[in-house]
C-alpha cells in the first residue's frame, strides 16, 4: 500500500479546504516533538515527506498526503507548543475540532505519545476531543529505542490505564521506534486493514 506511492496532497488551514471526502483517511495526532514527522516519514518510507514544522506560524495547518489513491493519510498539527500564541492555539483548536467531529471517511486516529513520557494532560485534551467526535484512536508510542526494556511494561501500563477512561480508546497499543524500525510494518498493517 505503502512503497513508492505516497505523496503530499495539500495544507488546510480552513475547513473549506478539505479535500473531497472521497476515500478513508487516518490521522495523526501528537504533542510537538513526539516524533511524528518521522513516524510517517517511516510508515510512507519517504524520507522528507512530512516535516518538522514546529514553528507556531505552521501550528494550524492540516496536511493531506494521498496512499495508493486509496487512502488520506492526515498530519494534525503538533500540540503542547508552550509559546505559542493563545490566538493561533484557538484557531487551530477550532480547526481540529471541527476537522474530527465532521469527517465522514474518518477511520481512525493516531495519538502519538513519547514512550519516554507516556501519556501527560495535553494528550488527555486530544483523547477528550476524539471521544467528544466519536473518532476511534490508537495510540502509538514513539522513540521505543530510547527506553529500556525493562521500563517499557511501566510505560504501556500507565498507556492503558489512561486509556482505560476514553470510550473511543481502541486498545491495542503499537509500541514504535522509527530509528530502528519496529513496529512500523505493524502500522501499516493496521492501516491496511481498516475498513
Ligand atoms: P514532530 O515534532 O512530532 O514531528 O517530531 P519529529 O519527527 O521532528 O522528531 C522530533 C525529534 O525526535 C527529532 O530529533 C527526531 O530525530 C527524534 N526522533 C523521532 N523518532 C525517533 C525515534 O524513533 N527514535 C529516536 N531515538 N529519536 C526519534
């Protein structure tokens, strides 16, 4: 589904910039800085595809990259930024949320969280979100080779047990590292998957 065929739709900064709601999507949410850029720079295997963006200017915009024709896959603006401005934090709130609760081909939600810090209040404020829109999510722990093997049932542990509370949890977690590859292919077989 993957290999070769991915490429960078577009940025939507407003609701009327969507594209057509003509296939499935899935997106992916995480606080800045989690890895995300890189996660789907691993999962499409297209090295600069998606990009750090971590300046507030760039916190507002939505970016579609098409799989295969067959599929949206959709990079949500990072979240947690401490500067940025309370305007640009609204506006993109507002974005978001009217993105996750009106998209029809909608199928899943990626919440990303650093496995080195496991799930913090910022997390919780997206996971409010999508049960709010009733988006199913996953979460993804990202930077898995930065964790000791040892410290990673602590952290999936705590993963669950925050989950536990979100009606719209699905609760299998993929642990990932997109330094080492692990669990990539594991996500992308979920995303194939996907009805
Ligand atoms: P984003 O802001 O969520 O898009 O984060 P980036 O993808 O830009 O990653 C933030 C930093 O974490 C960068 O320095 C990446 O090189 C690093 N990083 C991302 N994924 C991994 C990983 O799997 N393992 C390790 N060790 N570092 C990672």
């Amino acid at each position: 589904l993957f290999a070769g065929t991915t490429d960078f739709l577009k940025g939507v900064v407003a609701m009327n910039g969507l594209p057509d709601p003509d296939r499935m999507e899935v997106c992916f949410a995480g606080r800045s800085n989690v890895g995300k850029s890189t996660l789907i720079n691993a999962l499409t295997g297209r090295k600069g595809l998606a990009r750090a963006s971590n300046t507030p200017g760039r916190t507002q915009e939505i970016n579609f990259f098409t799989v295969a024709e067959s599929h949206y896959l959709v990079d949500l603006p990072g979240y947690g930024y401490a500067n940025a401005p309370l305007a640009v934090v609204e506006k993109w709130q507002r974005l978001l949320k009217n993105y996750l609760s009106g998209r029809a081909t909608l199928r899943r939600a990626f919440v990303l969280i650093d496995a080195r810090h496991g799930v913090k209040d910022v997390d919780e404020e997206i996971m409010k979100l999508l049960d709010r829109a009733a988006v199913t999510f996953q979460c993804v722990l990202t930077k898995a080779d930065k964790v000791k093997l040892q410290d990673r049932e602590k952290v999936l542990d705590q993963t669950r047990k925050a989950l536990s509370k979100h009606p719209a949890a699905y609760p299998e977690l993929v642990l990932t590292s997109s330094e080492k590859g692990d669990g990539i292919e594991t996500l992308r077989s979920i995303i194939y998957g996907l009805e």
